[in-house]
C-alpha cells in the first residue's frame, strides 16, 4: 500500500466549484487517497474547504468534475466509479454506498432530537437492514462511557456526550470507512483528547479507515497515517481558490 | 446493488411516528385543527343521510306507497298478468276481479251479518308480509283490524262467511269456513277486508254469477244473464201527489222520480201513450235498474193500478243486411195492453226467467219496409215479413254492437204495429248487460249465457319507491289510469337532491380548509425539521425517502384525525338521537352514518392528506444534506 492504486477511496483532478454570481470558491484534489484501515486527517483554517471534501468523499456534495473518484472495498473485484454515479444522477446507488460503506461524523453530532440515543444508534443499522443486538450496543455504550445516556433524548445529554453518541452511531452498522468533521470542535482539550482517543481505538480495532477533518493536529498526535493540507490563493477580489496536497507528515506526526 | 428496501419505507413510516409522538403537542394541535372540520362535516353528512333515509324509511316501510292502483275498472287478459309481472320494479302482482262480485257476507259477533270486501292475494303479497302477517294458504284468510274487531274474531279461530246470490228470482247461498292467519295493524287501514287467495275469490266470483265450484261443493251452472235497464216509467191513470210520489221510491232502490210529459215518456219508451195516463221517469243514476227494484215499485204501488214499462236508452240492432234498427221492447199481459190501446203481445208480461225461451228472442217486425228489400223474399212466407234477411228456419239475424258484438237469432211472430221491431223488454235488458259483461249467443240452444267476468284490476306493488315513477309512466303509457304516491316519493327526492347539494356545499369548503392546515403545516414541519431529514439522508436514505417523510406523517395525522373525528360524530350523534327520540320510531336514527359511507369517506380523507403532503414532500427532495448537516 501506499501508492493509492488499490486505494479504498481514490481521487484524482477532482474539482468542486462553489459559485456565486460575483465570484466563488474552488477547491481542487489533484491527487487524494485512503486506504483501509488507515486515519487520515484533513487540516487547515477554516474555509480552506476541507469540509467541502470531507462531503465529496461521504457522497453528499457532487464533484463539478472529477478525473478519477473511485470507492473500493475490501472484497470487491472493481471499485465504484463515484463520479460515473454522480454524472448519471444516480442519487439510489450513492444513498445505499452510504448506508452500506460510511459512516459521518457530525460537527455537532447530527442526532436526531425526536429519537432516544438507543434509536439513534440503531437508525443507520435499520437503514442498511442490519441487525444490532442490544449486548453489543450496550457493550460498545460502556465503551464510549454512554452506557448510562441510552434511554434519554440527545437533548438530555451534555456535548461531549453527543459527540460520543454520534461517532456510536456511526460505526454502530459497520462501515468501512469513518468520516469525521472536527467531531471535537465543541469539547475542550482534555475532553476532546479522550473522544478522539475512544475513536481511533475503536477505528483501529475495526480496521476502518477514518478521514478526519481538524484543524488541531495535536489532538490527533500519534494517531494519523498521512495528512492533507490546503493551499489557498486570492486569484481575484472574489475568487478563492484551495489546493488539497499532501503534507510531508513524517516529521510533524512523529514530532 | 440495491438501491431500494422495502424495509425503507417502514424505517421512515417509524421516523415520522416518532417525530410526530416526540412533538406530541403539535401533533395533538392538528389533530385537534383537522378533527374541527372533519368532526362537523360527518355530522352534518349523518343528519343529512339519517333524516332523509328516515323519511324514506317510513315511505318504503309503508308498502301503501308502492302501491300503483288502477282507477279505473276494465279487463284484463292473463296475458297482460304475465307480461307485466315481468317488468323490472314489479315487486308483486295479482289480479282482482270486480268489486261488487268480490264481497262476502260474515256473521259478526252479535249475530247479524255485515259484507266485508274479498281482496284477492299471493305468495309474496308485500301488504300483507310487510305489515306483519303471512300470507293465507288454500282455505285461510288475513283479516284488517276492523274486520276482525267486527267479527270478532282473531287469529286461529275460524271465520264462517256467506256466499249469496240471487238465481231464478230465489235467493241461494253456501258457507264457507276460512282460518284466519292473520289480523293486519290497525295502520294497514280500517276499512273492512278479507284477504283470500285468489282462487277463493274466483270461485265466489263464479258462485254469484251462478256458476258451480264443484271442488267446494257449491251447486251451479251455467247462469242466464240477467237484464238491466236504465230507468222504468211508470203510467197511471191517477196522479200521485207530490209526497205520495217521493214516497213511492223510498227503499226500492231507485233514487229519483220525476213527472214527465206524454212526449219524454213516448220517447223513452219508444210507445205512443194514451193521453189519459200519467207518466213519470224513475231512475237512478250511473246505477243499472235490475228486476229487484222493479219487483220492489210494484209492490209499492199495489192498489193503484201501475204500468211499469223499463226502457234501455239507445240501443241499436243491426240487420244481415246492414240496415240499423231501434227496437221497441215491450212485455205486457193482454190487459196491460190494452191498456196502451196496444195489440196483445205474443210473449205475454214482464219475466225475467221465461219458461219457453224461445219467447226472449221473438219479435213484431214493420211492415212499412218492404219496400227497402224483398230480394230474398220466400214467396210462401208472410208477406209482413219480409223486411229483413231470413234465415232458413225463419228467424232473422241481427247484430247488438257494443264492447262485445252479440249475434243472434230474432223469430218474427207478426207484424209490428209500430215502425220500429217490437221485441220482449227483457231481450233489450239482456242486451243492456252485455254492453258490460261478456254475454254470448248459443245458437244451438238459442240461448244467452253469461261468461266469467274475468280480471277487472289489479293489485301491483313496486320493488321500491324509486321504481313507483318509472311503472306510474309506463302503465300509463298503455292507456291505463292509474294512482301512485308519485307527490311523496318525488318530495323527498327533492328534499334528498337540495340537502345533498348543500352538503357537498359545505363539505367543500370544509374540505378546502381542512387542506390547506394540513399543507401549512406539513410544509412547516419539514422546514423545522431539514437538519434532521438531511441526516437521515446521510445516513443513506434517497430523496424519495426524505419525501416519504412529510406524506406518511399527513397520512398519519389525517388517520388520527378520523379516529378522533368518529369518536366525536359518535358522541354527537346519540345525544342528537337521544333527543329526538319521541320523534322516532325505535329503529329510526335521525343522525346515521351508513356503514357504506365509512370506507369512502377514510380514502377521501386519507388521499386529501397525501395531495396536501405532496407540497412539503416537493419542499423534503430539496433538502440537500451537505447544508443542512453543517451549522455554521
């Protein structure tokens, strides 16, 4: 591994234009890759548009062109041509990838207020029509120290229990592939440490590759593969535009 | 790779319930909001369909408005009995025979004995089922309440009933015992009526013309019809005074008597009258003058001397050869006769029943026409009378037109000695009769016979009201009068079509705004909740789950809306129920939804639901995940 070819997702010329009249923003990934099992975290200020790509590689924002997008997944002979999907429209089969194969991660947990958190866990196994045995819920809820938030709405919990919830509920119908948008952007250092510890160790025990987007890279030491960083240019008084590269992280990660 | 579960459906019908119990308030506000219209809409659609059905009811329950009468006496041949039964709506239908052969004699409580009308009925009689009481079987009978109370009988005893007729001037009669089955309600009516089978009403028909019915054992045979006269004059040679001559009718069944000139008589007659007679015209109207009442003002007049000569107005014979004769009728004894200065005539006085019956067909004929024929004249014959056609043993052959032509035979016994054919007065009675009865000519023994009246109404009831209109029209369109309740049946038709219309009215703009709650607030609920359908999109559902959302929750608002709505139409309707109840007969709901109504009414609902979901469903597809997931 490591030259991307049999990459679980791979991304080459991908660009996403976010346009208004009077000028725009475009983000362009000339070359990106994760492979299974690996954490790869997306950094830079914000605006840099790393949440825009965390979107295009979780299938809910369509490239406005892409040389190469392909999802594979253990097992599969040939991978997914995502941006054939996108360019046909084929809003169906990008849903069932994402009920099947992701799983998201919310800046602010995403869950939904009018179920309990059990049911929130539960919703993405019922989608993919999986089932989730109680033991194991609760077993994986006394993990992320939740066990006792089961029955309550997320309304009743504090943030860094939501943020628990939701990484719960992302992984609850094994994914292959975990993203996550600044899950701890709410949560002070000590509390965000410890989310992002519980979340790499489940991602490792699962072998799931996690794409994380942050813009505190300490959080993260220890934990990350490879990163990715932006390189924004003014090219006029309106138009922005971002350049996903990767960043020599030998150094940085083991510093 | 699938792109569709079925369980996905399930899985987004179990979000919105869960939505809709998690903001339980709100749901419970549109519930309340929708329950407001619908409640009062099935209400008002039960007070509309209860009152007009009881309205109805009572109309269909009371088979006196299914009925169609005949007005009109006349016959009717089996034929138009098969026919008839046969059209669609036609419910029931039986013959009935004419009124005044219909009617037996029973013996009442108290010993005397009363005529009760004989009505004719059938397997499936709808009067007789719907009113309570079976219908009678060979030798039973339904009495009407006043029957019964008149005779004092009820049901299982056994009523004893007097058939009588008059034959050769005596009176006869048989007996008959009929168990009663059945006492109609006094609502059925409270005339006095038997209701029998047919065929027991038939053979009393045939008994009173003097028929036999030999499987009763009741004697007969074949009757000699009877004459009948439309009026009598009556010649003295004294005057009557005035309060001796009003008088003179009571009780002989002739309801006027009137002076009259030598001129009306002789033109009544036909007879020049002696100037020293006095003449007057006793008649009844619209009523047949028959041997009975003229036996009852001879015997009124006792003493005084009386002509009595009945006359039948204009009636006409018609010669082999075409030629048209009025003939004079006249039967007096020799004294009578002269009298009339007139010769004697050769058949003697007045007898309705002759001994030689030759004598009824005998006649005088004019012998001023020779003239007009003599072609066929038999040289040996009188030469008086060769005035019409012969026939080879002599007689003449004449025709009495009327509803039936009568042929028959006259045998010239003389000359006549007036311009006109003078006949026996009873052969112009007989004549009389057959303009409404069926008489025939039996050459062989030269006598006239009386035929069985045959079927002169009818007694036809609908299948239901709606059918009342549709075989009033097409009876009358042969020809027929006949009577139906068309007046109430057509009111509450208007009454049903104007409360329909105003319903529908209302119920529309009920409707309208039920609608357009259900849009606002479905459309509200989705833009409440676009974060929340932009996660359950992430989590891998399509946008046409994301749509599905706002129907099922309409669908589901709506069901809990008609289950509140029920319960609360349920409620109202019996308090209004209750408080009409001394209006209403035990079965009769003045607010009533029919069980048939229920089942539209839900699809109607539940598919306005889905039409008013379809806007924020349009609104749930647009909701783009990457926006909303994000809060900024």
């Amino acid at each position: 591994m490591g030259d991307g070819q049999t990459a679980m997702v791979r991304m080459e010329s991908i660009v996403k234009r976010r346009g208004q009249a009077d000028g725009g923003f475009e983000l362009r990934v000339p070359e990106l890759w994760v492979d299974a099992g690996e954490v790869v975290a997306l950094i830079g200020p914000s605006g840099c548009g790393k949440s825009t790509l965390l979107d295009l590689i979780a299938l809910i924002l369509a490239p406005t062109s892409a040389g190469r997008f392909t999802l594979h997944l253990a097992g599969e002979i040939a991978g997914q041509d995502l941006a054939a999907l996108w360019s046909r429209g084929d809003e169906g089969a990008l849903a069932a990838l994402r009920r099947e194969a992701l799983g998201y991660i919310p800046q602010t947990g995403g869950l939904l207020s009018f179920l309990s958190v059990r049911d929130n866990i539960r919703l993405p196994c019922r989608i993919k029509g999986v089932n989730l045995a109680d033991r194991e819920l609760e077993a994986l809820a006394e993990r992320l120290g939740v066990a006792e938030c089961l029955d309550r709405k997320p309304q009743a919990l504090s943030i860094g229990q939501r943020q628990r919830v939701a990484i719960l509920r992302a992984i609850a119908h094994g994914p292959r592939l975990l993203l996550a948008d600044e899950p701890t952007a709410a949560l002070d250092k000590p509390r965000a440490r410890a989310v992002l510890a519980d979340m790499n160790a489940l991602a490792r025990q699962q072998h799931l590759a996690l794409v994380i987007v942050t813009h505190d890279l300490d959080l993260l030491a220890g934990h990350i593969d490879r990163v990715y960083a932006f390189d924004l240019e003014r090219l006029s008084e309106f138009e922005t535009r971002s350049t996903c590269r990767p960043l020599d992280d030998g150094k940085r990660v083991s510093g | 790779m699938k792109t569709h579960r079925p369980g996905h459906a399930s899985v987004v019908s179990a979000l919105a319930a869960a939505h809709l119990r998690h903001d339980w308030i709100l749901t419970l506000c549109l519930v309340i909001a929708l329950t407001a219209v619908i409640a009062p809409l099935l209400v008002l659609l039960g007070l509309k369909h209860g009152t007009i059905e009881t309205l109805r009811e009572r109309l269909v329950e009371d088979p006196v408005y299914r009925e169609l009468r005949p007005t009109q006496t006349q016959p009717y041949s089996e034929d138009w009995f098969a026919q008839v039964a046969a059209w669609p709506g036609v419910a029931f239908l039986t013959p009935t025979i004419l009124p005044l052969s219909s009617v037996v004699q029973v013996v009442q409580s108290d010993g005397t004995t009363r005529l009760f009308d004989l009505i004719p009925t059938a397997a499936g009689d709808p009067f007789l089922l719907e009113n309570g009481v079976p219908v009678p079987g060979e030798d039973e009978v339904v009495l009407t309440a006043e029957a019964a109370r008149l005779s004092g009988v009820a049901v299982g005893d056994r009523l004893g009933v007097r058939v009588s007729r008059t034959r050769s001037g005596r009176s006869e009669n048989v007996q008959a015992e009929l168990k009663v089955v059945g006492v109609l309600p006094i609502e059925a009516g409270t005339l006095t009526r038997i209701y029998a089978p047919l065929a027991f009403v038939l053979d009393v028909e045939s008994y009173k013309e003097g028929h036999a019915a030999a499987h009763r054992s009741w004697p007969g045979e074949t009757p000699d019809p009877y004459p009948t006269f439309d009026g009598v004059v009556l010649l003295l040679d004294e005057p009557l005074a005035p309060i001796v001559r009003t008088g003179a009718i009571i009780q002989t069944g002739f309801a006027r008597i009137d002076v009259i000139t030598r001129d009306q008589a002789e033109s009544l007659l036909g007879l020049p009258i002696p100037e020293r007679l006095y003449a007057y015209d006793l008649s009844t109207p619209n009523a047949p003058i028959t041997e009975s009442n003229i036996r009852a003002i001879q015997s009124k007049l006792r003493g005084r001397e009386p002509l009595i000569l009945p006359y039948v107005r204009e009636l006409e014979l018609i010669g082999a050869d075409g030629r048209r004769w009025h003939p004079v009728g006249l039967s007096v004894d020799d004294a009578q006769a002269a009298r009339l200065d007139l010769p004697p005539v050769p058949w003697g006085g007045f007898q309705v029943r002759r001994e030689r019956v030759e004598e009824l067909t005998s006649a005088l004929w004019p012998t001023d026409t020779a003239a007009n024929t003599g072609s066929d004249m038999d040289s040996d014959s009188d030469s008086t009378l060769d005035a019409a056609p012969r026939e080879a043993d002599g007689g003449l052959k004449v025709t009495s037109p009327g509803r039936a032509e009568l042929s028959f035979v006259l045998r010239p016994l003389g000359p006549s000695p007036l311009d006109q054919p003078l006949v026996p007065i009873e052969l112009l009675g007989i004549l009389r009769t057959a303009r409404d009865r069926a008489v025939t000519y039996v050459a062989s023994s030269g006598r006239f016979e009386m035929q069985r009246a045959g079927y002169r109404g009818f007694r036809l009831y609908a299948a239901s009201l709606d059918d009342v209109p549709r075989l009033y029209r097409r009876l009358r369109e042969q020809g027929l009068e006949v009577e139906a309740a068309l007046e109430a049946i057509e009111r509450i038709q208007v009454l049903d079509t104007g409360a329909t219309r105003l319903f529908w009215l209302i119920a529309l703009l009920g409707l309208g705004g039920g609608t357009a709650v259900l849009v606002a607030s479905l459309y509200a609920a989705v833009d409440r909740l676009r974060a929340e359908l932009g996660i359950i999109r992430l989590l891998g559902l399509s946008r046409a789950h994301g749509a599905f959302f706002p129907i099922v929750e309409g669908l589901m608002i709506a069901a809990l809306s008609l289950a509140l709505s029920l319960a609360v139409y349920g409620a109202l309707a019996a308090v209004i129920n209750r408080s009409f109840a001394n209006e209403l007969a035990p079965d009769e709901r003045f607010c009533a939804l029919p069980a048939s109504l229920i089942a539209p009414i839900v699809l109607i609902t539940l598919l306005l639901a889905c039409l008013a979901a379809l806007v924020a469903a349009w609104h749930a597809t647009h909701i783009d995940p990457a926006e909303v997931i994000r809060v900024d």
